[in-house]
C-alpha cells in the first residue's frame, strides 16, 4: 500500500527557516580543540540544542579519525547548557517535502551519521560523553557508543522517534535491546524520557554527577592523565541509595512490553487499565502505527546483531523512510511535531491493523549492493 498523506503543507516561516538554515551552515557548528593531549568536541548549535546536522557530522567523523592517532582521549559536551544533542536535525532534511532533494539529503546524512556511530563503537582510545541536558536522538548515536557517558540531574534521555513517523535509528537497536526486563522496547516504542539518574540506573550512563561539578570533572579529565575510568570512578556520585523513579512499573513494563507484536502489547495495557497503563496508550494512539511495528521488529532483531549489524539493518529503514516508497509519516511526522507545530499527523496507515506485515519486512530486505551502508 503506497500512502499520501496530502497534508505536506508548510507554515509562513518556511522562508525564514531557509534564510536562518543558510545562515546557520557559515558558522562554527561543532568547535575543535586540543588540551594537554585530550581531543575536545564541542557540538555548538545551542538555539537548535545542539542538533546533529549534515554539516556537523561531516567534520566530526575526520576529527575523529584523526584524534584517534594523535591524542590520549576524547571528550565531546554541548555548548548552551541546555542540551547535549536534542537529536538529528530532520527539519533540514523534509522542509522540502517529499521529492528527490529531501530523499538524496536524508539518504546522504544518515549513511554519514551511522558511520559516525560505527567508528564511536569501536574507537581505540576512550570516549567519554558529557550527556548534561537533552539527549535523544542522534545524540544517544553520538554518545552512548561511547566508552564512558557521564549524566547530571539535568540530563533528559529518550529515543522519541515513533512520534515523528520514524524508528530508533543510530544503533538505537542495539542499544534498547540490550536494557533489562524489556525497558528498552518501553522507551524505544512510546519515546518515554528518562532523568539523569535513572539513565545511570539502567545503564544508558556509566557514571553521573551534579551539574554544578561537570566543569571541575571536566578539568581533571584533561589534566590526569591517568586512565579516565579511574578518574571518573573517583569523582562519580554513589546512586545506590537513590530509587530508580520508574521502579514501581519495572514489573508492568517486563509482562506487557515482552509480546512481539504490537497489538498484544497494546492489548494488554488495555486489560491492565491503571493510570500508568492508560498513559501509555494514550502515547500509543499518537504515533506512527508504522513506525511502532518497524521499531518493535528492529529491537527484536537487534539483539542478536552487533552495533554494525543493526546499523546496516537501520540505514535499509532510514533508506526506505526516506524514499516515502510505502508510507510518506516521517514527512508528515515532522511537519506535524517541528515545522508546522500543529501537532495533528495524519499517520498513514492510520491504525496497527492496516500496517500489514508484508510492509514491515520489505523495509528490512536487503538494499542494492552500492546503497548499503559502508564503513570507512
């Protein structure tokens, strides 16, 4: 089933969205410096909280590249703060509409984002994130590949991809699948955002501090040059006496989220009714059905991959989303929730029953030989 939403209308800001894009792409979007043999990257777009753009990635992936030879350890924090990296800028990607511009940009800034993913799994020195703020999206790719990710009580963690018609993207498989008792399906289906130290708690952050202290961690990252583990291990708050907020649903969420298919899980938070339960419908009924399945399906798949593997496996998806070939929601998703703002998506198809799983699996096969994604 081919969709058209017909609904991919643009608000009177389009043009200045353009001028401040244009605008936005001239100045230093991502900071570069060295300092007593530490690589420090600074995501620096604090107006749009730091959101990955093509720009951005393009020159963190040969910094990288380059540190990785030439400096003793990496560090990378968000300018502003109000936000590590709120998530992948998107907006650039549909303010077209859906057409061969918007499907060669998204195309062109996901296969760059994943193998910036990939080369953060598997760099040789360590990594240590300073997730203090948003942190969703692309920057849950940016950073929780990462060796070392570092919380404060001003983090705010989710994945809430299913709400712009799209699925848990930037190893957000491999991520979500390996969480406990199911909480990774939970987050990745209803976008369900976490507290700093319940991100420590469920093992999304290594270690966590108070904000007020970031700057002097921070300090003694660069200036010991012992191993950063140690470092961090020192000055690290103790959370064992601090309850994890979502404790009292741990049980909810391990019973009802465990069911393959969407529609169980759905039926089973009927057949509970608490308060927690309807909440979690309600999210539910707001989000991409399509992007529900695609989600629930990649994170059951996921499990058994490795982070390039399940990359592999999310570029087909983005490629797909991108191309609009089956359903045109994550068009519709962020014109509804960034762009427009109206808040009203018209999803299609518009319920879990109409997503038909013949669908689902076309966007996981295999792409043509010379679109899959590639590691350099």
């Amino acid at each position: 089933m081919i969709c058209s939403t017909g609904r991919l209308r643009f608000s009177k800001s389009l043009l200045a969205f353009r001028r401040n894009l244009s605008t936005a792409t001239m100045e230093d979007d991502v900071l570069f410096e060295v300092k007593n043999d530490v690589g420090i990257i600074t995501l620096n777009r604090p107006k749009a909280l730091n959101s990955l753009n093509l720009s951005m990635v393009d020159k963190i992936r040969p910094k990288l590249k380059e540190y990785e030879s030439q400096v003793r350890m990496v560090i990378v924090q968000g300018a502003g703060g109000k936000a590590f990296c709120a998530g992948g800028d998107v907006k650039s990607i549909t303010v077209n509409g859906v057409g061969a511009t918007s499907i060669e940009l998204g195309k062109n800034f996901f296969r760059s984002e994943y193998s910036m993913n990939s080369m953060i799994g598997k760099y040789k020195i360590p990594y240590v994130s300073l997730i203090d703020g948003i942190t969703m999206g692309g920057g849950v790719g940016i950073s929780v590949h990462g060796k070392y990710r570092v919380a404060t009580e001003r983090t705010l963690f989710a994945m809430p991809e299913t709400a712009i018609g799209l699925f848990c993207d930037v190893g957000g498989s491999h991520i979500l699948s390996r969480l406990d008792r199911h909480m990774g399906i939970m987050l990745g289906l209803t976008g369900c955002r976490l507290l700093g130290s319940d991100v420590a708690k469920v093992g999304i952050a290594t270690h966590y501090v108070h904000s007020s202290k970031l700057d002097g961690l921070r300090a003694k990252l660069i200036e010991d040059v012992r191993d950063p583990g140690i470092v961090l291990a020192e000055n690290a708050e103790d959370l064992s006496g601090v309850k994890f907020t979502m404790a009292p649903f741990v049980e909810k969420i391990d019973s009802i989220f465990s069911h393959e298919r969407v529609e169980a899980i759905v039926d089973a938070l009927k057949t509970d009714g608490s308060k927690w339960a309807q909440g979690m419908l309600k999210t539910l009924n707001e989000v991409s059905p399509t992007g529900l399945k695609i989600t629930r399906k990649e994170i059951l798949k996921g499990k058994n991959l490795s982070l390039d593997e399940c990359l592999i496996m999310e570029h087909r998806l983005a490629y797909r989303s991108v191309e609009a070939k089956y359903s045109e929601d994550f068009f519709e998703g962020v014109r509804a929730l960034l762009i427009d703002k109206d808040k009203k998506p018209k999803w299609c198809p518009a319920s879990l029953e109409d997503v038909k799983d013949e669908i689902i699996d076309k966007y996981f096969e295999p792409l043509p030989k010379d679109e899959e994604l590639q590691f350099i």
